[in-house]
C-alpha cells in the first residue's frame, strides 16, 4: 500500500513539474536565439555551426522540443518550428521571452537557496546594476494592461505635468507623452544604465525629460498634476513606506493624483505567485516584501489623500493600481 502512494506521489510531482519543461525550453530558445534559427528548416549541425554552440547539446534540445511541440521535424534531417504563437518573440522586440529569462536565471536559482538560508539565517543580496535591465524589460509587459487606467486620470483630471518615480525604460512615460503632447513628463529613474537607455529611447520626445537620480535625494522645485510609482515599492524598506507615501503626497499638486502599480499580497486570496513573489523578494537583504491591500489604503489615509480605487492590473500575479487624490 504504502509503495503505491509513493509511486503516486512521485508520478504527481513529475507530472506537476511538466510545465517547466516548457518553460525551460522556450528560455533556451529565446537566449540562444534559437527560435530564429529553426524558422526555416534547418539541419542541427548547421545551427551549431553557424551559433558556435555545443552540437550533442543542441541535439537533445531540439528532441525535447519536438517532444513537446515547439518543433518539429521537416525532412532530410532538418527542424522547423511548429505552434509559433506559444513561442517568445526573439530578443529586444519586447518579447514576452524576457519574462522567461528573468525566472530563469533569478527567481528560480533564489528560491533554490531557500534550504541554505533558512537553516544558516542568511539573505542574497539582490545586484540592482546586474538585474537592473531585465527587471526594466520585464516590467514593461504590464504597461499595455496599466496604461488605460493611466490615461483616463490624465484626460480626466486635465493632467498637466507627470512625475514617473523609478521610471526604469520610460516605457509609461513614453507611451503616455505620445498621446498627451501638452502634458510634461519627468522620469527618475536610479540606475545609470537604465537613465542612459530611457534618455536614447525618449530622444525625439520634447515634453520629456529623464533624469539620473536616488528617489530619497529628489527633491522638485515644484508639484506636479500627477506622480507615479510603478513597480518600486518592494524596493522600499517596510519601516519607509509609509513616511514615502506621506513626502509624494507633498510632490502632488491639490487636486492631483498619486498613481501606484504593485503586486499585492500577503493574504490567502491572493493569487499563489504574488504570495511567491513575497518568498523571492524576502530572499534580498536589500528588497522587501510586498504591500497588502490595507497598507495601501492606510498609508493614503495617513497622508491626507484621497483614495479613488484599487484597480486590477493582471488577476494572476496579483498586480494592482491604486489610485488616490489629493484634496484641492
Ligand atoms: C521593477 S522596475 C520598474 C520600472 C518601471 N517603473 C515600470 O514599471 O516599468 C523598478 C525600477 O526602479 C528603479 N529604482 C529602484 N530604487 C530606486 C530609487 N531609490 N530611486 C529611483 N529609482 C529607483 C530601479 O532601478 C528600476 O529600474
């Protein structure tokens, strides 16, 4: 009896763990750019050639991804690619891929150290210059999903002047400026690297301006309409949170809006990846886990805002916007 259990356990598990053979596919497609080179049919010693790459190593991962559909075979010994559409785009086409490589080579190996630190009591400390990149990259695939909510407080509160905290690429603020061109955007934004490529990717953009600089040393000469924080607050120590929400209320102009996109977690009903999201960022001496549903509508509360709602951004990870008013 008990040897059926355990062949059912194991059976389980595998099965469960089936999923990540995808994952774990697609990841060494889209690195390697593999998916480009199977678009036509091609010979796998050819690829190997032409990319440099292990042949035997690339043999066997052209037989699992047949395996699991992500190719196929196409006569004379050579592959294609089938099912396209459940595969990422290559690199720097704002592929979905991006998102692969960020759990791949981060999140992953984190939470693999969980053994290790709970038993010695340790923490990772996360490289904010290494990562820095990828988790701007990454952050971008909700901009779609966030913007309309953006948009209408800008059109509807006749939004004047936007202040983007942590603004990573400037993906919002791009978009955002392209459709209100009489409104003035200013990004800050920590990380020199990202600065750099915000600034080339905001060039020909007149109303706007990215600027180099630490959240906790900005001080602006004047309040804007609108001031946002996207995806930044588990960068925020817990004991901080509060008393930032309180300093951005004072960068509101009265009658403004203060604009926060986070995942949301820390109780039961929140999705199972945001509750990990909370395991990964609790790995990080220097990133914090992230905020609950109250905190958001306290710290508002403390500041003399208003709240006017949170808001959906994607059910699964448990991404929010909320939205507060500052009163005139
Ligand atoms: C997860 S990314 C989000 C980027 C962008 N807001 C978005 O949602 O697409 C967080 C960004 O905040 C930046 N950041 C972190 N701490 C900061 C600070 N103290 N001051 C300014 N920027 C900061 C990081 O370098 C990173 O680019």
């Amino acid at each position: 009896m008990i040897d059926v259990m355990k062949m059912f356990k194991a059976r389980m598990y595998m099965k469960r763990n089936e999923p990540f053979l995808y994952s774990w596919h697609a990841y060494v497609g889209y690195e390697l750019d593999l998916f480009k080179a199977f678009e036509r049919p091609m010979a796998k010693s050819d690829v190997a050639d032409a990319y440099g790459l292990d042949e035997k190593l690339l043999e066997q991962w052209v037989a699992v991804g047949v395996s699991i559909g992500h190719l196929k075979e196409a006569g004379r010994g050579r592959h294609k690619l089938a099912n396209t559409w459940k595969l990422p785009k290559p690199k720097g086409d704002n592929s979905s891929g991006v998102l692969l490589k960020e759990m791949m080579e981060l999140h992953i190996p984190t939470l693999l150290n969980y053994p290790e630190m709970m038993r010695n009591s340790n923490r990772l400390h996360f490289d904010e210059e290494k990562h820095a990149g990828t988790v701007a990259e990454t952050s971008r695939l909700l901009e779609v999903l966030a913007m309309p909510k953006m948009s209408k407080r800008i059109r509807e509160n006749d939004i004047r002047s936007v202040l983007d905290i942590g603004c990573g690429e400037a993906g919002y603020i791009k978009k955002l400026a392209g459709r209100f061109p009489e409104t003035r955007f200013t990004g800050i934004e920590i990380s020199e690297e990202v600065t750099e490529k915000a600034q080339q990717l905001t060039a020909e953009d007149e109303n706007i301006e990215i600027q180099n600089a630490d959240l906790w040393d900005y001080h602006p000469e004047q309040t804007f309409d609108m001031v946002m924080m996207n995806n930044v607050l588990h960068y925020i120590d817990l004991e901080k949170r509060e008393a930032l929400i309180y300093e951005l209320a004072g960068w509101v102009s009265p009658g403004g809006v203060l604009s926060i996109v986070t995942p949301i977690a820390g109780s039961s009903d929140d999705p199972p990846f945001a509750n990990v999201f909370n395991s990964f960022f609790s790995s990080f001496d220097n990133l914090y886990r992230l905020p609950t549903r109250e905190e958001l509508r306290d710290w508002g509360q403390a500041a003399g805002l208003e709240m006017l709602g949170i808001h959906t951004v994607i059910k699964e990870g448990g991404w929010y916007i909320a939205q507060y008013s500052k009163p005139q």
